[in-house]
C-alpha cells in the first residue's frame, strides 16, 4: 500500500505550477520583485481579500482573474483529495498496513495458512489453542472481513502467487497449509511454495479422491481428504468410541498428559546416542512411545539400544513437565 500522502502528488505539482506561472507573470507584466510577486500569488489564490500590493493596468487585472479561477480551481482539487482520503480512512489502514507488515517481518518457522473458510478457520483455532504462529492467506471478501473482525494475521492476495508467499514469509515458515476450496488452486499453490521452499511441509485438502496423487506430484508432503477423514472418524466413534475420546483426552491435554511429537535436528547432542544415553528412558521422562526414522519407517516402543539419528521424530507421552524435561534432552 502506497504512502498516503503520495496522493497529493497531482494536486501538489498543479499547485506548484500555479504559483510559478503567477510569480513570472507578475514579474514581467508588472515588473514587481520575486517577493511582491510571490506574495500577491498567495493571497490570489488564497482568496483572503487583500488589497493589491501595488496598482495594477488592465493587463495585470486580466491575468490576475485568470490566476483567480485556476489557483482556486487547484485548491479545491486539493482539498478534495484531502477530504477523501480522510473519508477512506487511508492513513489508519495504512498504519494498520504497516503494523502487519512488521509482525509478518518478525515470523520465524511459523505456518502459512491459505484460505479461511470452514477448515481454515478451525485449523486457526487449532493453532491459537497450541500457541503456534501462523499467517493466513486469502483473497475473498467474506473471509477478509472476518479475519480482519477477528484481527489475525492475514495477507490479503492469492496464495498460489510467488510475491504472495514470500510476503508470508515462506522461507523462514515451518510449513504450509492449503485448505483452498478448489484442487486446482491447491494444485497450484503447491506447486508455488515447493518451488520456493523444497524442504517445506506441506499439508494440502483435497476435494475429489483423485486430486489426492494429483497434489502429491506438485510437491505436498501430506494429503487429506475431508470427506474420507470424517467417514474415518465416524466409523471409529460407531465402533470404538472409548479408544476415540481417550485419544481426543491426549491430543487436547484435557487429562493433564498429552502426546508430543519432538524432532532430532542438526547438531543436537543426542544424536549418535542410544535412548538410554540419551536420558529419554529416565523415569522423571515422558513415556516414549515411538520412533519414526527420516525414510518413514516407525519403530514403536524402541529399544533402549536404538540409535538416534539426524531427523529422527521422537513420540512421547506424560505430563506437561515430563515432556519438556524429554525435550530438553534433545537440544
């Protein structure tokens, strides 16, 4: 968003004109100094009423009723400008505008959401309930007065354009998420983000079943179908419904334990280590409940032997206390 005083660029420049033609008519028609000039100009298009600073022939009358109409005619131009971008409340968005923009500066491995619609919103919810940063990103007007009611941070443009992701950050962001409404859009904001990010996780929707190995082949790392996920879940509430609520308790922290999922990253301490001499099997530690290897392979309930590795993701269950005190084994 440009400045809003750029606006006032046209009626500056008309003005500035105004007065020179004034001040170099009144000095070779009349001949009066630059100041008498300059100061006769003022008062003319001003309309304050002042007498003239000297008597003037026909010819300085003449050009003095013309510099009337088109100073005064500049003014109101002026002010026009002024009352409408008052009118718009240009400088409050633009201040608004700025703000947003330094909060979108300081996001570090954060996750850039494309499209607020239903999923979109509750994946926000999601998101503020685990205190994790985000950056939404749409471009309809309905979602856009909702999240700027809600003050989130957004970006208002289409995700599937490259200046659009990088405003969000992309290469510093964690992960994307794309819960667009249409394949093809997510087909194309996949292929965007993977292009500008390749390490980046990217979670995609997918409407139709066979949009799913579409999105795959643009680059996103996890495809999800909402039909096929609510299908998957009403059919475990029907048959196991105890195994879903305590996995709801767990996820949630409701219990007052939960499940963390913990990443083995470059130049931790741990790496090289067994579990055991890494201190993640000590009895004040959460619960370790598996190992997933950089290739994909899960090793559930490991062996207090099994190696640490670059990548690994380390899955564990206790309390809050219990969990940090696993994680601080791994930094």
């Amino acid at each position: 968003m440009e400045h809003p005083l750029l606006r006032f660029r046209l009626a500056v420049t008309l003005l500035a004109i105004v007065i020179a033609v004034g001040v170099t008519g009144y000095m070779l028609i009349n001949g009066w100094t630059l100041l008498d000039s300059f100061y006769m100009v003022i008062i003319t298009i001003s309309t304050v009423g002042y007498t003239e600073v000297h008597p003037q022939g026909h010819a300085g009358r003449l050009f003095t009723s013309g510099l009337i109409v088109v100073g005064v005619a500049t003014m109101l131009y002026g002010f026009g400008v002024f009352a409408e971008t008052l009118a718009d409340n240009t400088f409050g968005r633009y201040r608004r505008e700025r703000q947003l923009q330094r909060e979108l500066n300081q996001l570090r491995d954060h996750f850039i959401i494309c499209g607020y619609g239903r999923i979109g919103t509750q994946i926000v919810a999601e998101f503020e309930d685990h205190k994790v940063a985000y950056v939404v990103i749409d471009q309809t007007e309905e979602a856009l007065e909702r999240v700027r009611s809600e003050r989130r941070l957004h970006i208002e443009g289409d995700a599937s354009k490259e200046e659009i992701l990088k405003q969000a950050g992309i290469e510093r962001a964690r992960g994307l998420i794309s819960a667009v409404d249409s394949d093809e859009r997510a087909v194309y904001i996949v292929l965007a983000a993977r292009a500008l990010n390749p390490n980046l996780y990217i979670v995609a929707r997918a409407g139709r079943p066979d949009s799913i190995r579409r999105l795959e082949l643009a680059g996103a790392t996890r495809t999800i179908s909402p039909y096929v996920m609510a299908g998957h879940r009403l059919a475990e509430l029907a048959i196991r419904p105890a195994m879903v609520d305590l996995l709801d308790t767990l996820h949630h922290g409701e219990a007052g334990i939960g499940v963390e999922e913990m990443v083995v990253a470059p130049g931790t301490k741990a790496i090289g280590k067994t579990l055991e001499e890494s201190g993640l099997l000590a009895p004040y530690a959460a619960r370790l409940l598996a190992v997933r290897k950089a290739d994909g392979t899960v090793n559930v309930n490991p062996a207090a032997t099994a190696k640490l590795e670059d990548g690994d993701l380390v899955i564990a269950l206790g309390t809050e206390d219990q969990l940090f005190e696993s994680a601080s084994k791994l930094r």
